[in-house]
C-alpha cells in the first residue's frame, strides 16, 4: 500500500512569510507558573510560605481544631496562592476566589457554593461550619483547600497543615482559521505532548508535539473530515493517530516507521466518528488497536496490526440487532496487551457496555442501563494494576458517572450532577501516584476538572462554559496536560499543571 507523507506546517508558512517580509509566532509553552507550599501547625500563629515564616495576621490568630477538623483564617492563605477574599458582613458571608473558581460560605451555615453548585461542608458532621473567634473568621480548612484544588496534608504527631497549590498554565496553540475540533492528547514516557486536532478552515488533520524541545505543527497530507481523532504514544515517543477522511474512509497515521510519517487507509467508506468516538491505543510491543462504529453498515468494529499486518473484525454486527448497536466507544491495553473497550449501546434498553479479549474472544457485561443518548463520549482507562476506569453521561439525570472494577465487582458513582450540561468526559489515570483518576469535560457551569481524593470528588473550574466542548487529558509522571477547543473564537487551547 502506498505511504503518503506529512507536511511540516512550521517549515512551510516560514518560507511563504519570508518571502513577504512577516514572521510567525511558534507556539510554545508559557511561563510555567511556580507551585506554592505553605504550612501550618494547630496552635501557632505563623506559618511558612515556600519556606519563609510570616505571621498568619496581625492579630496572632492561630489555626485550631473544633469538631475535629482544622480552622484557620483563610485571608492569608488564599493572598499567599494569589486568591481573593471577599467579607460581606451583612450576610455573614465569606467568598474566596482562586483562578476560575468562587466558593462562598456563610458563618454558622453547613453548606456553601462552589461556582453556583451547593455542596456540603462536611457530610458527616453537619456541626462543622464557619465560626467567629475574638472577631476573626475561621472556616474549615480542608474542604476549602480541596475544593479550590489544593492539596491538603495533615501530620498527626507534629500537628503540621501542608497545603500544596500548582495553578493550571494555559497557552493558545492555534488560532489560525477554525481549529481546535475534535482534539486528542497523549503524553509519551518522556513527559513530552502529542495532541491531534481538526482544522475546519483547511479540511486538515493536524499534529502537534513538543518533543524537540520546542512546538512544532505538523499537517498530516490528505483530506481530514471534522469527526473525532484519537492519539496514542508509544514507549519510543512516537504518535499514533486514527481520523476520517472527507470520503468516510477510515485513516491511521503514525511517524513511528519514518520521520516524516506515513498515512494508511483501514476500511474505505466507513465514516467512523460520524457516530461518538473513535479510539486508538497502543501496546507495550508497540502494536495499534483501534475501535470504531461503521456508520455505513451499522457494525461495531475492531482492528489492530498485532500480527503485524491489519486485521479488522466484528464486535458487534448488525445483522444480530434492530438498533444501532454500539457507538461512542473508548478502548485501552493492559499489561499482557489485552484489549478493553466500553461503548454505548443504543439498544433497548439504552446501556454502558464493557467487553474484552482477555479469553481470547470477546465476552462483557452491562456496567449501567442510562437511557437515551446517555453514553456518549465514553473514556476508558486502564491502571497499574489493570484494572479499568470509565467515564459516561447519564443524561436522563444530567450527571457525569464513573465506573471501575478495582473492588473486583463493577461499581458505578456519581461524579457531578450540579454542573449541568456535561458534554465529552475524558479521564486518565496516574499510574505512578496511586491510579488516582483524572477527569475533565464540558459543562453549563465551565470546563471542568475533577479528581478523586480521599473517597471524594474535588471539582474545580478550568475555563469558562464555552471551552471544553472538545477536550481530551493526558496523565504523565509528573504532570497533567489537557488540550481542549475555546468554541466561541475556535481556538485550539493547552493547559498542565504539576501533580
């Protein structure tokens, strides 16, 4: 089969703007804002921010404990992350914003708002609210810290609070045209950024990446339709990519076989990603698996290179069901390159599906019966230990699900259903720190993310309702990287942050 090759994008418009006498700005990474610690110790009136001790106020106030969770003033804490703190004495009420996020809590009340939603402050003690001490506001720290995304340790014996905040940093990567659509990002074993993203304007795929140390575009040759994309890096730092032409037919590009990398067509005709995802991971051998739905003959699809050519097959076919049989499908590989997918089955009664190879056939189960339209753009992520992670949407209840089988038993929870609207989830997983879970996705609230600590669901704000529709996340070793669409101006947005 004949190779077609890339375009370096960067080379290209250079040497048309020389010729004008004009330059072009290469993306690049901004500024990385600095993480900040500070601590503090239950009955002392300083505390150290990023080693440095200064009074908590000039009033010595110190942090104490009532029904057994810390209570500090948070005015000095928040300035030292660089937040505000507003005090409206009228309504008793105490507003702190950090970045994107406001949460307003009131004295003597149990539950606050975060970005509009209510939430409670602590479940389990209702008696834990904000109090006056000696004419000082003392409001809970740890629900404070974790719901503006900040890391909250507490040392029993020392009776020391450390509170780690790393501020998400964002860059505009592409504004040219309308860009930005259907992203997707990989992070490869060397900390360095793939992302995948349509460009309308020029009927594009186009291919990012920060290997060489610096940003560099890529346009992949050929026709790029705007339906989804899907990245995956390999053990060696090379980008795996599946996308749809114009003409429906079903593409595969890659520059693991040659620098300028090569394009194959899998199946003609096919238009996968007219119906949710489709989606691509790669093995420890270095081997591609990708799932699909035909939209043309209506079947569920799946086709690797693990024998070292292609091989497409049959999930689900058509001609066994009167519905659309299964659509918006995520997939990854485990330790033994097994194969797990999750998907969106549409017929009745409208459900999560999971399956996998594991016996060396297909065989799942049901995770959860959602009703219509309820999974799509599922995410599925596989741990350390390999087992399995999903993000859905149940629409019939507006609310973001997540569903694992670390108990050795499926498990479904609710993570949002304050936001409203939930559009595109993604998840990722932080193998190195535990599995804890990642997510971010769209939302009426913002463009969200959340986390999973302590049992809990932290949310925080990342941008604003009109980003995000589009997004995708990546989970290195030492840092969290999302690239997502700002819909309004059409612009393809990066962000990262530290673990």
């Amino acid at each position: 089969m004949k190779s077609k090759y890339w375009l370096n994008v960067r080379v290209a418009i250079l040497i048309v703007l020389a010729q004008l006498g004009s330059t072009i700005l290469i993306p690049s990474s901004a500024t990385a804002q600095s993480s900040t610690t500070i601590e503090l110790w239950i009955g002392n009136s300083s505390m150290s921010v990023n080693g440095i001790q200064k009074p908590i106020d000039a009033q010595g106030t110190k942090p104490i404990l009532y029904e057994g969770r810390t209570l500090l003033p948070i005015r000095a804490v928040m300035e030292a992350f660089g937040g505000k703190v507003a005090w409206e004495s009228s309504a008793s009420k105490i507003t702190v914003t950090l970045e994107k996020n406001s949460l307003s809590l009131w004295i003597g009340k149990p539950q606050a708002s975060l970005n509009g939603a209510t939430l409670n402050i602590d479940s389990a003690n209702p008696k834990v609210v904000p109090i006056l001490v000696n004419g000082r506001t003392m409001v809970p720290l740890r629900f404070v810290g974790e719901s503006l995304g900040i890391d909250v340790q507490y040392d029993d014996a020392t009776r020391k609070i450390t509170l780690l905040y790393s501020p998400w940093n964002f860059d505009i990567m592409d504004s040219i045209g309308s860009v930005g659509y259907n992203t997707s990002i990989a992070v490869d074993p060397n900390e360095k950024v793939h992302i995948s993203y349509i460009d309308m304007t020029n009927g594009k795929l186009k291919y990012m990446t920060n290997t060489s140390g610096s940003w560099v575009t890529w346009e992949v040759i050929g026709s790029a339709g705007n339906y989804a994309t899907s990245i995956a890096a390999d053990a060696d730092g090379h980008c795996h990519i599946v996308y749809s032409d114009t003409n429906g037919d079903l593409k595969y590009t890659t520059n693991a076989t040659c620098d300028n990398g090569s394009v194959t067509t899998i199946e003609t005709g096919v238009w996968a990603g007219l119906l949710g995802n489709m989606d691509i991971a790669v093995d420890s051998n270095g081997k591609v698996h990708i799932v699909y739905h035909d939209a043309n003959a209506m079947n569920f699809m799946y086709t690797t290179n693990a024998s070292g050519t292609w091989s497409t097959s049959k999930i689900i076919d058509k001609k066994t069901t009167d519905s659309l049989p299964a659509y918006s499908a995520s997939i990854g590989a485990d330790s033994n390159n097994k194969v797990h997918i999750c998907y969106y089955d549409d017929a009745a009664p409208d459900s999560i599906k999971y399956v996998n190879n594991i016996s060396g056939s297909w065989s799942g189960t049901t995770i959860d019966t959602i009703g219509l339209a309820g999974g799509w753009s599922t995410s599925l992520a596989v741990d350390s230990n390999d087992k399995i992670h999903i993000s859905y949407y149940n629409w019939g209840n507006d609310e973001l699900k997540y569903a694992s089988n670390t108990s050795g038993t499926w498990q479904t929870e609710v993570v949002d259903n304050c936001s409203g609207n939930v559009s595109n989830a993604s998840l990722a997983i932080d193998r190195t720190n535990g599995n804890q879970v990642h997510m971010v996705y769209g939302s009426a609230s913002g463009f969200m993310y959340a986390r999973k600590s302590a049992g809990t669901w932290r949310i925080s704000k990342i941008d604003e309702s009109w980003t995000g529709s589009s997004n995708s996340i990546a989970v290195g070793t030492n840092s969290i990287h999302v690239s997502y669409q700002d819909v309004f101006k059409s612009d393809l947005k990066y962000a990262w942050k530290p673990l």
